[in-house]
C-alpha cells in the first residue's frame, strides 16, 4: 500500500512538473513573439521604414552600430544586397545577434544629395 501511495505521489509531482513546463515555454515563447513583432516597429527593420542614407557606402558601418533590438548587443553583418520592393530600388544588410542569434534584414533607401 505504501508504494502505492509513493507511486501515485511521484507520478502527481511529474505532471504537476511537466504542466509547469509546458505553461512556462508556452509564456516564453508568447513573449519572444511580442519582443519580435516590436523589433519589426523599429527602423530600418521593414521595407516601409527604411534607414535614409546619402552613399551605399555607408551602410554597412551603420549596419555594424546597429544595436540587437532583442537584446542590445552588436549584429554581425552577413550578407549584403539590393532588391527592388514595391517598385523602390533597396538595399538589404541581412544581420545575426552575436549574442542572441537572432536574425533580422535591415532595409536601406538611398537618398540623392540634394544639388
Ligand atoms: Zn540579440
């Protein structure tokens, strides 16, 4: 009778556990969805809100001091291009968090100097 009761009390400890766990993951993953869908608001960060630079040459130095909107640190720069989106000629700096790994593009206009 006694391990009966060890029995049903083990197997009531690990469901209470693993419903924890799937609860917490459940939490965790609802808030890295919010912090991304908010890192998509920021600048730069979608084809609508572009960074404006005057030279292509400048982009990948301010693609380089562009802080994670994850979490703040530095992003490595992984691939440079450009594409036409919605009839305007971009460039795109795709970009990975040296800290959280986090991928993201940062889309770039170039504006002419105005003569
Ligand atoms: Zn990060």
């Amino acid at each position: 009778m006694a391990l009966l009761i060890c029995i049903v009390i083990v197997v009531g400890v690990m469901a209470f556990m693993l419903k924890r766990d799937a609860e917490r993951r459940a939490a965790l993953a609802a808030e890295m969805a919010r912090i991304e869908a908010d890192a998509r608001t920021q600048p730069g960060c979608a084809p609508d809100r572009p960074f404006e630079v005057e030279a292509s040459s400048v982009i990948e130095v301010h693609a380089r001091g562009v802080p994670c909107p994850i979490c703040g640190e530095s992003l490595r720069l992984d691939q440079h291009t450009a594409e036409t989106i919605r009839g305007e000629r971009m460039r795109l700096v795709l970009v990975t968090c040296a800290a959280c790994a986090s991928s993201r593009t940062l889309y770039y206009r170039i504006q002419a100097k105005p003569s």
